[in-house]
C-alpha cells in the first residue's frame, strides 16, 4: 500500500519499516549464495521475543529449513486484556493477496482466455477505454509498469492532509472494484504505460481482478478462492465476507507515525478498498505451504512460473523493487529469496522463500506505523525495526545480523510494502 504526500514544497515519501533493514543489510559483509542450514530454536524465541520488547504489541511466525519448520508468537493479541499472541493466528496479508492473483490470471494464460502481451482494451474495453487501453498490456498490470495511478490516495483523501478521519469512515464502506478502479485512473499517471522503472499501484490488482471475471465468467475472489488457495491445500485461507476476520486472530493496531496516540483497532474493517490486491487473510503455516508449493512449480506450470520470476525495477517508496508479476526477489546475505510483503491498516506481513524453496519465513505483527518521524517528515528508525531484522536474519540465513552502524537509510525490498505518506 503506498500513498505519495506533497509536503509544504516537496513530494515526500516516507518508507516505514524499511529505515533500519537498510541499515543493517548495508552494513552485512557478502556472504555465499546459500541460505542457512538448522533451525536454532532458542535462539529464535528469543530474538522474536526481542521484536515484542522493542515494542511491537504482537508477533507471530513460522520459519521453515527443509523438513524441520519452528513456530513461534510473542507479545499481545490484545492490549487491554493482555490475551497473548499464537502462532496459527489468522492474519490480514495486504498484498501478498497480488501473488494469489497473479497466479489466477496465470492459469487463463495457460489455458489460451488471456495473453499477457495483449492490451487490457482488448478485455475491459470500457473499463480502461482509449489510448491506455491499448497502450498497457496484461503484463503491465501485474509487474506495475502500467503507471496507472494507485487508488489508496483517492479513496482515503484525508490522509493526504495529515488526517486519519478517511480512516474512520471508510470502516465499513463497501467500496465496488470498478469504482476502485476508477479512482486510480482518475489521477495523473506515473509514467508513459511499459516504461521502467515501473511505479508500485494497488490499482493494478483490481483491474486484474476484473480481468479475471470477465474471461472467467466469475467472481474474481470466489474463482481465486476455488481454482488457487482450495487446490493448494490452504485450509485457513480466506476472502472475508464481512469485515471481521476469520477465526482466532490479533487486534490491528495502527499508529500512523504518531497521529493515531495511542494507536487504534482497526482489525474490523470492510477490506472492500483493496479488493484482489489485499484483501486476503491467511495464516503464517499457510503461506510458507503456498510460497513452497509455487515455486516449486507445483501451484502453476513451469512455463508461467518463469514469467513469474521475470523482473523488471518497480519504484516503491523511493526504493527499487526486483518486481516480476505477483512476486519480487530480494537478496540477502545468503542468496536470493522470493516472496512478497504486505501491510494493511494496523497488520503487516512479510513472507520469503529462498530460490531452492527449502527456506522459508513468514511473519506477521498486530502494530504498523509505529516509526517516530523528525521535523522534516522522514521516520526514524526504532527499535523495533532493529529487532525485526535481527530476526528475519536469523529465521532466512541461520545468523544474526552484525551491529547496525549509522548510516543513511536504505531501501529493503521485503519491507516494500509498508511505504506510506503522511503530512505533518
């Protein structure tokens, strides 16, 4: 999710989470392109716990090496009751919800109803009408190279003005994916349509949800939920159909960098707004299974996988992001890992798969935007970025992160989506 705020002069643009994982990545010596070996049990329950007593309310993940797999909570659910966090909470996974509808519209490649080259006109001719509509191609949609505006700006207007109140009134709005759509091609476009780098848009997913049901002739979340998550063997994988969430899970706190004091619940919420670009819950087993299972050419055929895995540079928050369609690679100090990231009012989520798929990390926590910002606008990094790092380190390579030295901030891809934009 990511929102552009024009400040007193400037275009500013906050990177939340990514403040700190940039130090510290910046900071790690190269090591060999392998990922970790072993799971060191105590040693991840305690650097999870670290997370929890940097301050995070509540966090919960599940690490996989091979055949062995750890899974792990620490902190709260609930900060008025104290009820505790657990690892098989269900979970709001924001835009790792793209992954399951990219590979959606995958399989209709497969299956000869869509060619990823051919403009999105030819489809939704009276959606994307005119010139886009025969500029941008299926392709563009889902690596983010369309420049098709995102659509969270327009639909929470209050936040481009240093308010939350968007927030408050749009909890139980149900907002139609043509009228999501219509907002982001409402507003100026990022770019000339195939030109890189791409720039990051929600919009884009929506608009292939609505791809989805004009070849499928269905519903685009009921088809995703019957033809990609029910024969991947997700059991606790799910669409809400209202705005509560499925089944055990956490608050979600939201904090927007200190506008929201102390921060607010916003775990019922009509997840209308994001549509097939976010609206998924999940749990962290069920995607480490998902992340496996597709990359081991088990969820698509090879042939589409490799389209998958074909990037190009997507500009998220200010950073480049190796973006393919429905799922990016960032490397870490021991090899290349795919997956996605994914954050929604007060949930964020993170899952990583090394390229082998025998590594893996998923992990999700109950608090967003939790950064202090300085009198120019820009986050600070908190402890709690330090200790998350320290941790997906540990979880993705089986090593500690060395001292993070003081340095300008940097980009961290798996911490990409968490960029969003507030005045102050």
């Amino acid at each position: 999710m990511v929102i552009r705020q024009l400040g007193k002069n400037t275009a500013v643009r906050r990177t939340a989470a990514a403040t700190a994982a940039g130090l510290l990545l910046a900071a790690l010596p190269a090591q060999p392109a392998t990922a970790g070996t072993g799971l060191d049990r105590q040693a991840l329950r305690e650097s999870l716990n670290a997370v929890h007593e940097a301050g995070m309310y509540g966090v919960y993940t599940e690490t996989r090496d091979g055949g062995q797999s750890w899974r792990g909570a620490s902190g709260v659910a609930d900060v008025r009751t104290r009820r505790p966090v657990r690892p098989d909470m269900v979970h709001r996974v924001g835009s790792i919800t793209k992954t399951f509808t990219a590979v959606a519209v995958l399989q209709q490649v497969a299956r000869g109803k869509i060619e990823l080259d051919a403009p999105v006109g030819r489809y939704l001719p009276d959606v994307v009408p005119g010139e886009r509509g025969t500029k941008i191609t299926v392709r563009m949609l889902l690596n983010h190279t369309s420049h098709i505006a995102d659509l969270v700006g327009p639909a929470f207007p209050s936040l481009l003005e240093g308010s939350t109140k968007s927030l408050d009134d749009n909890r139980l709005r149900t907002f139609t994916p043509l009228e999501l759509v219509r907002l982001g091609l409402g507003a100026a476009p990022t770019g000339e349509p195939g030109t890189t780098p791409g720039v990051y848009s929600n919009t884009n997913y929506v608009l292939a949800g609505l791809l989805l049901e004009k070849v499928t002739g269905m519903d685009a979340e009921r088809y995703i939920t019957q033809h990609v998550i029910r024969p991947a063997g997700l059991r606790h994988t799910s669409f809400p159909r209202t705005p509560l969430i499925p089944g055990p899970h956490s608050k979600a706190y939201e904090s927007m960098f200190g506008l929201i004091d102390p921060p607010r619940d916003y775990s019922v919420y009509n997840m209308s707004w994001i549509s097939t670009a976010g609206a998924l819950t999940s749990t962290m087993d069920d995607l480490n299974r998902f992340y496996r299972a597709l990359l081991r050419g088990e969820v698509i055929g090879q042939e589409q996988l490799a389209e998958m895995r074909k990037t190009v540079p997507v500009n998220v928050g200010g950073g480049l992001l190796n973006y393919g369609l429905g799922l990016y690679s960032t490397d870490l100090p021991c090899g290349r890992f795919w997956g996605h990231s994914g954050s929604v009012f007060g949930m964020a989520t993170d899952s990583l798969t090394s390229e082998d798929g025998q590594r893996q990390l998923s992990i999700g926590q109950n608090l967003t935007k939790y950064q202090t910002v300085d009198e120019n606008g820009v986050p600070q990094v908190s402890p709690i970025d330090v200790a998350i790092v320290q941790y997906y380190l540990l979880a993705a390579c089986g090593q500690a992160a060395p001292q993070a030295r003081a340095a300008q901030p940097a980009f961290v891809p798996f911490a990409a989506d968490r960029t969003f934009s507030v005045k102050r």
